[in-house]
C-alpha cells in the first residue's frame, strides 16, 4: 500500500478565515496531493473559490467539509488515509489532448468515491460530523453585551497583549455556552480595540479640554 503522509492540523481553529468585508468564512477542504502523496486540511485562500492549475487538473484532490476543528480534521484525515492510499496506488498522468491530468484508475475511483460518502459529500448525503467537531462561529452582535471594558477592566492603558487574552477568555467562555469545543467571531479583535481606542480619545479630549 502507498504511504501517505498526513499534515495535522495544529491551531484549535485553523481553518477558519474570514476575510474582511466577505459575507462568509472561506470554504475549507481536506486534500491529496497525488504527485507528493501529503494529505491535508486547509481553507480556499482565495475569494470567489478560484483553484489552481494543480486542482483543475486532477492531480490536488479536493474534499469539501465544514470548517472542522484541528482535532476532528486530524481524525478525519486518518479515517480517510487507507483510502487515499490506494487512489495513490492507482493513478496516472495522461494526456487530454490539451492539458496534461491526473487520471484515476477503477479502484482509484471507487476509492475516492467512498470518500465522499463518509465526508457526506454525495449520496446519501449523510452528516458524518457532529457539533463538537465544528468550529462554533458566533457573530459579533451575539458575542459580546456592551459592556466588556467595565468587565474585564479595559482602559486607555490597556495594552494589545492584554486584549489578546481578553479576546481568548471571550471565545473560551463562548465555546463552554454553544456546542463547538472552539469558538470563533470575526471582528472581536477590532471591537476590543476599539473600546480601549476610545477610551483613549476620551482621555485626549479631556486633556485638551
């Protein structure tokens, strides 16, 4: 059997990007790459789902799925790893009469067709993950009350750092009231600091005054 090299996702939350201005996370795959045998987990990078020549082409394999936790994309890519090694096992670079692809043999097919099933891409389309393996993904106005400098002591003093940690403890708390293990919220970041950047305006203020 053909060995495959699994890249483990590291970061709680990895696969969750949201890019300013978007409506939406990114997508988030899992891949295998034919040519180096590596498996791994990854969000689209680009806006409007663009993919490379090498995803076009055949020969990175894309596999669509929510955006997952470290822990449950890592127990995924295991589940799936027999099955990826034998599309490694059974494929070939092939001619289409404009473009050199990666063609899949029978049990390459078969093989990436179960894949599919148990990431419940195609029929019967079943959910094969459940809440605590998603990335819970709150929105701002859900997330936060108001009244954040008053509970953990925000001032104009209070430094990037200190946010930083202020922002972890918010998401911790969010993650212990949803059904995620990891919670997420775009735009919590730049809240935070526009509370302290208020703050600070204030002070100016009162100062010129």
């Amino acid at each position: 059997m053909t060995d495959v090299k699994i890249v483990d996702c590291t970061g709680p939350a990895e696969l969750y990007r949201h890019y300013d201005g978007q409506s939406a996370a990114q997508p988030v795959y899992i891949e295998l790459d034919l040519r180096q045998g590596v498996l791994l987990a990854d969000y689209n990078g680009e806006i409007g789902n663009a993919v490379p020549s090498s995803v076009f082409h055949g020969f990175d394999r894309r596999y669509s799925v929510p955006v997952l936790t470290a822990d449950a994309a890592n127990r995924v890519m295991r589940e799936i790893a027999p099955l990826a090694a034998r599309i490694l096992a059974d494929w070939e670079e092939a001619w289409d009469g404009r473009n050199t692809v990666a063609r899949l043999g029978t049990d390459a097919i078969a093989a990436e067709d179960e894949i599919e099933v148990m990431l419940g891409i195609c029929h019967p389309y079943k959910q094969p993950f459940d809440e605590g393996d998603l990335v819970g993904v709150w929105d701002i106005d859900s997330a936060v009350n108001g009244s954040e400098a008053e509970e953990y002591d925000i001032t104009a003093e209070t430094g990037d750092e200190r946010l930083d940690e202020i922002e972890q403890e918010i998401l911790s708390d969010l993650a212990d009231c949803g059904e995620g293990s990891v919670a997420v919220c775009h735009g919590l970041d730049t809240y935070l600091r526009g509370l302290r950047d208020e703050l600070r305006q204030d002070a100016a203020d009162n100062d010129a005054a």
